[in-house]
C-alpha cells in the first residue's frame, strides 16, 4: 500500500467534502491497533475528543496543531507527535494529511 497514494486522495476527499475525509489503513474497531489516514483542509478542525488509548500523529503533509487544554504542539511533514492520554483538538494550519495510530487499551 501506498500512503503517499492515499494521502493524496484523502485530502482530495477533503477538499471536495467538509474539509477532512479518513479512511483506516490497518485494524479497526475490533482490533487493538487501528492506523487511520486523514486529510485536513487548511482551517479544518478535529474538534476536542479523547483518545481510546496511548497514541500518536505522523505528519505526512502540511502543518497542524495539537492542543489539549493550555498545551500545543505544531508538527510539520515528517513529524511526529504523540498524542496526550486527555482531552485534545486538531487543527490544520495547511493543507495537511497525518497518519493516527491507535491502540486502544
């Protein structure tokens, strides 16, 4: 599989849509690891949310900001952020694609 490939078509998704589209990779809700790519438009929110378990956010394109409470992180193509065990938001800065990694306890 390519994720070069499908990080371009989930953006594309995105800008055709509500301004971010996703589809998982690997595993799922059944399993313990789930990978799920996602494209966000620039301006395009992941509005607050817990996270099932310990996990982690692979810039794969763009810029985006990671915020839980008073804390953010920025990360950009190639980086990547591990994700609080809290309440936390995405946002694009740019357009952007990142691959979440989940395991859900």
């Amino acid at each position: 599989m390519s994720l070069e490939a499908i990080a371009r078509e989930q953006l594309a998704e995105a800008r055709r849509g509500s301004g971010r589209a996703a589809t998982t990779v690997f595993g799922g809700h059944e399993q313990v690891l789930r990978q799920t790519v996602i494209g966000l438009v620039a301006d395009a929110d992941m509005q607050e949310h817990e996270s099932p378990g310990p996990a982690t956010l692979h810039v794969l394109s763009g810029r985006v900001r990671l915020t839980a409470g008073a804390d953010s992180w920025d990360g950009r193509t190639g980086d990547l952020i591990v994700i609080p065990p809290v309440r936390h938001s995405v946002s694009a800065l740019e357009d952007s694609v990142v691959l979440l990694t989940v395991a859900k306890v």
